[in-house]
C-alpha cells in the first residue's frame, strides 16, 4: 500500500474518461488521494474498478455532474481539495457542430460552476484540459503557445471560451493558479492492457479506428486525404502517449502547487513529432504484426495539413517532455484493443 499524504486531496472531474482515468491511477501511484465526479456519459465506472485493482488504492466515486451546483457544494464541503484537474467535458468535433447549445451548457456552463464552488470554498489550483484545437489552422510550425487562437467548431470555441473565461478569473484575483494543458493528439493506453480509450459509438480519431480494423470490427480505414503537402499526402499530427499526457498533468500539479503568487498559463503537451496517417498505419501493422486495410477518401472539412507542438514550455516549466515512442502508442493501443475488443461493457 502506498501512503497517502492527506494534503494531497485532488478532485478529478470526467477521471472515469480516457485521459483521466489513465491521470487518476499516476496521481494514486504518486501518492495523492483522489475523487472523482463524471457523470459516465461518455464512460464506464469499470475504468476506475480497474485502477482500483492495478495500485491496490481506492478512488472516490461520485456518479454527478458539474453543472449539479448543489452536488459541487456538498462535495467541496465533505472534501479539502488542494486542486481539480478539470477533464469533464463533451468531446465530438461533428456532433459539436449538430448540438452547439448541447456543448456550450456542458462545457462552458459546468466550468463556470466548478469555478464558482472553488472560488467560494477557497481552492484555486486547477489544471484544465484544453486543445491544440485552439489553434485553429496554426500559421506556422512547430505551434508554440503564444500563437494566436480560433475555433471551428463549437467544441473548438468551447475550449477557446473557456481559456479566455479563466484568463478574466485570474485577472480579477491573482491568487488563482490554473494551467490550461492544451493537449496534441493523445493514443495508446496502459500497458497492463486494463484501462484505455472505448469510445461509445464509431470511433472519430484515427487510433481507434485502426485497432477495430486491425481487429476485424471494421473492414477498413478511410484516410481522408492523400493530397496535402506532407510527407505522403496524408495529414500529420502530433500524437502523444497517454501515460506521457497524465504524467504532464502530476508534473503540471506540481509546478502550480509550488508557486507562490498566482498565474494563468497555456502549456502544450505534445512530443514536437509529426507522423502522417500512413506512417501511422505502417507503424502499427509492423509493430503489432496485424494488417489494416484502407483506403484513400476526399479530406475530411475542417482537417488541417499539419499540426506538431513546440513542447518547450513543459520541459522549462515543469521538467516534463514525453519519453514513449510511436511504436510504444501502437502496441499500447493493441494491448488494450485485443484484451477489450468491446471495450469496458462487452
Ligand atoms: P472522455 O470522454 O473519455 O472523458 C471525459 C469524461 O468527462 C467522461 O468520462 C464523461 O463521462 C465526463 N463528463 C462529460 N461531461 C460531464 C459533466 N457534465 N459532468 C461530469 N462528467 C462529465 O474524453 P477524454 O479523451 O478523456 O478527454 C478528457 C478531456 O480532454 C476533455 O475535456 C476533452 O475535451 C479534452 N481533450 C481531449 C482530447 C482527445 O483527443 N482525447 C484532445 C484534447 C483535449
Ligand atoms: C488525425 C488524422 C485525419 C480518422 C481531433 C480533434 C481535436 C482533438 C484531437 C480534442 C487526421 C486522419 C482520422 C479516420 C483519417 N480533440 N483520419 N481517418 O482531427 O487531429 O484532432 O482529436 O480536443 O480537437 O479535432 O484527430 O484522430 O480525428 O485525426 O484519415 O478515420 O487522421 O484526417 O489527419 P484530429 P483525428
């Protein structure tokens, strides 16, 4: 058993989700005492079952939702958080742009209650997940920081909005201490093959879509777009680890809980790699010694060409940078797709 530092109370909201839950089991590991609050719309509870039988440690459940402001007021009065990691939020680019009022009450409206409830109860650290959708179509690369922002869709503008609704917080009241982690393109999963990514329905992002074909729940990959100034055609990206991305989250922690005046700071996370879709496949086929048929479709609207991160302000803030390699995502990936191939509720 691990010990438990009682200062290190943390309440994770959306920690049943793919990143957070991968977040949730590295702040168990660390040490820290966890709480999580999801509402399960996008998950399963057997996700924190399953961190709960890898560290030996138990997490603290609350099935809720951040918009309940009732429910937050009764969790930060039973609870001395010390800081949120803010994960909770709808994340479908497409079904963004068919239910905008759907993402704005959710993201935007459940932010601004967790704020509220933290400012009234006196815990100003958080870490919030945003995007490299914030970009937009970056003017050039690698993307750092400080370059300018837009949205394109309504989740993209919901993350925009909520950065520049947390930069007017800090403003106000210098004693907030937040990180907006803006996130590349996160893959893989743990290595145990226990927890990972199981999305609801077909999947959106590129990974997912390659393990279910790899494993003959879908007959093929459509790569949208083979004509764009790349390597070969096909977009390119910067894809990211998940143990890599929740280790930024403890090392993020841990630089807000280290300072002592307040501040308001974008962070990337990402490896500052490209790899295009076909690297992708390739990749994963030689790794995991599986086929993954596709074919070659129109772009898909909104895509952009290429999208890689500077990922300096990480190292120099907080001495992270992402140590797992693309052979790593993919074999992470499979692990947990041929342990899981239904994912969590078979
Ligand atoms: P996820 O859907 O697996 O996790 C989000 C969790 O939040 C889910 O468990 C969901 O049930 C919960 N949730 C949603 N709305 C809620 C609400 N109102 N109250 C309580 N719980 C709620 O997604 P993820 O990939 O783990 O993403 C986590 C965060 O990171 C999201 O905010 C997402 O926008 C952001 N992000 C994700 C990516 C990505 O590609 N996965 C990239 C950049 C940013
Ligand atoms: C990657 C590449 C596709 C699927 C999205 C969100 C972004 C962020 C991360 C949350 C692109 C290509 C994909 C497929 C394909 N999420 N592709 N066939 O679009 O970079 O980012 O997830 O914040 O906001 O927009 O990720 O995984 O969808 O696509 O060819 O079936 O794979 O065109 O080049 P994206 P992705």
């Amino acid at each position: 058993m691990l010990k438990v530092n009682m200062n290190k109370k943390i309440l994770v909201t959306g920690g049943a989700g793919y990143i957070g839950s991968h977040t949730t089991l590295q702040l168990l590991e660390a040490g820290y005492q966890v709480v999580v609050l999801d509402n399960l719309s996008n998950s399963s509870a057997k996700s924190l079952k399953r961190i709960e039988a890898i560290t030996g440690e138990s997490v603290d459940f609350i099935e809720g939702d951040i918009r309940d402001a009732a429910l937050l007021d009764r969790l930060f009065q039973q609870y001395d958080f010390k800081a949120v990691i803010h994960f909770a939020g709808l994340k479908a680019v497409g079904e963004s742009v068919q239910q905008p009022i759907r993402y704005y009450q959710n993201n935007i409206v459940g932010t601004l209650n967790l704020v509220e409830v933290m400012n009234k109860f006196g815990c100003r650290n958080m870490v919030f997940s945003s995007s490299a959708t914030v970009y937009g179509d970056p003017a050039r690369l690698p993307i750092t920081e400080d370059m300018p922002r837009s949205a394109t869709n309504p989740y993209g503008r919901s993350k925009l909005i909520i950065e520049e609704i947390l930069e007017d917080i800090f403003a106000a009241d210098s004693r907030w201490k937040i990180i907006n982690l803006r996130y590349f393109n996160p893959v893989g999963a743990h290595p145990s093959g226990l927890i990972g990514e199981d999305p609801l329905n077909i999947p959106n992002n590129l990974m997912p879509f390659i393990s279910q074909v790899a494993c003959g729940e879908r007959d093929q990959l459509s790569v949208f777009g083979d004509d764009y100034e790349t390597v070969d055609g096909t977009g390119v990206r910067d894809y990211i680890h998940v143990m890599d991305l929740a280790a930024g989250h403890l090392a993020a922690l841990e630089y807000l809980q280290q300072q002592k005046n307040g501040v308001c700071l974008p962070v990337n996370l990402g490896t500052g790699q490209g790899v295009s879709v076909l690297q992708m496949v390739h990749f994963f086929e030689k790794v995991n010694g599986v086929r993954v048929p596709y074919e070659i479709q129109p772009r898909r609207p909104g895509d952009v060409a290429t999208c890689y991160a500077d990922a300096t302000r990480a190292e120099r803030l907080f001495g992270w940078r992402a140590k797992l390699d693309v052979q790593a995502m993919c074999r992470d990936t499979w692990n947990w797709q041929k342990l899981n191939p239904k994912g969590y509720e078979p």
